[in-house]
C-alpha cells in the first residue's frame, strides 16, 4: 500500500494533488503546529499576467496550537475573495465550471480552519475524481508526541503502508536506508513542467489549482494528474 502524507493547504499547487493520486490512502495533518509562513491558509493566482497572492485571514492567537485550534476571523468576507478570482479569471476559459466549485468551497460557514481546508480538498478530489482514502492524522494510533521522522514511520506502520511516497522537497528531511530497515520505501515525488495558455501572457507556472482548472478540460488534468511526474 502506498502512502503519502502532508499538511493540508488553501488551493494548492498541482503537485499536490499528483502526489494524492499516487497513493492508495493520503493522510492530512491536523494535529502539527500551524507555521506562519507557510501554504496553509494562502496561495497565488494569475492577476494581470503577474501572481498575487490570495488568502484566508485567521483570528489572531497562539502560534503554538494546532492546525486543528486555528480559527478563520471572523469578519473573513467570503463574497470578496470569490469577487478577486472573478475578477482575475472570468475571461478563463473554463470559469463557470471552476467558479461554480468555488462557490461551494469558499462559502464553507465552518471557521475551523482544519475543517475549512479539509472539506477544500476533498471537494476538488471529487472534482477531479481522484478516488484515493483520505485520513486526518488525529485518527491513527500512534504515539502523536513524535517528530518528524519517526512520526511518518510510525504511521505508515501502523497503516500498513509499504512505500512512503513524499514531495520532492523534503529528500533532505528523511533517509531511505532508515525507511528500508523498517520495510518501507521511500520515494520521492517530482512534478514535470506543465505548460498552458493563460490568455496570451508569459506563462506563470506553478500557480494554485485554480489556476489549472480554469484554463484546462478536466480530462487534460486528470492526465496530468497521473502521469506527468517522476517517482525518485
């Protein structure tokens, strides 16, 4: 069984979504610190040829709870953000299909901001029907206290996987030979450049899936999905 393991993150890139469909079950973080600077909660889109950035704004606390204990804001205005990928993208040509998804997405009343960002992804796996298991990590019986890793090794064994399959940017995070001693393989997964119009501007690449769904049919990213990637 093949397993894949990450944080969860607001419409992120196309590799993310490779790496699901890769693996029999993916397994989302809810229980790691929530990091400041990273994915979670923001990601870009195409505006004017150029990227910018998008976000959803979280109510301020601790920045040592959880995923899972981080809130959106209150006064988070739902209608604005649709209003930005309208105004960015509806000259796309597939922006009615893909604003539709949106509109299901981002009018998500729960200010979990777990919850908010697990329900994103499953809706666009639907979409994109990927049929891997998706788990929350809070939901296997290990020892939750353990780092890095030794917390994935300890949850591909206790999901029976035999091959771990990780981003191509963490090859320096883990070490093959200490996964092979435990029966696991490692692998590492690596995007190929995927290239498309985005209405006659110099392509910007590696944008949010947003970005894919609203310039390409969804048979051309259910292709790339499954085949335009190396495992290393």
């Amino acid at each position: 069984m093949k397993l894949a393991i990450m944080q969860p993150y607001f419409f992120p890139y196309i590799g993310y979504f490779q790496l699901i469909a890769s693996v029999d079950q993916f397994i989302v973080y809810d229980n790691i610190k929530y990091t400041k600077k990273g994915w979670i909660n923001r990601n870009r889109l195409l505006l004017n040829g150029k990227d910018a950035v998008f976000s959803l704004p979280l109510k301020s606390d601790s920045d040592t709870l959880d995923i899972c204990s981080r809130e959106i804001a209150q006064d988070f205005n739902r209608d604005k953000l649709l209003n930005q990928f309208k105004g960015a993208y509806r000259k796309a040509p597939y922006f009615d299909e893909t604003y539709t998804l949106l509109e299901k997405i981002i009018q998500n009343q729960d200010r979990n901001l777990f919850n908010y960002l697990y329900d994103s992804i499953s809706v666009i796996c639907d979409y994109l029907s990927l049929k891997t298991q998706i788990i929350k990590s809070s939901e296997i019986n290990i020892d939750h206290e353990l780092k890095n890793q030794q917390r994935v090794i300890a949850i591909c064994e206790a999901v029976g996987a035999s091959t771990y399959v990780n981003a191509i940017g963490g090859a320096d995070l883990y070490a093959k030979e200490i996964f092979f001693d435990r029966g696991i393989e490692l692998k590492f997964i690596k995007s190929l450049p995927f290239e498309y119009p985005q209405l006659g501007n110099v392509f910007v690449p590696w944008l949010s899936i947003i970005d894919v769904m609203m310039f390409n049919p969804l048979d051309v990213i259910q292709n790339d999905l499954t085949s335009n990637y190396e495992l290393i």
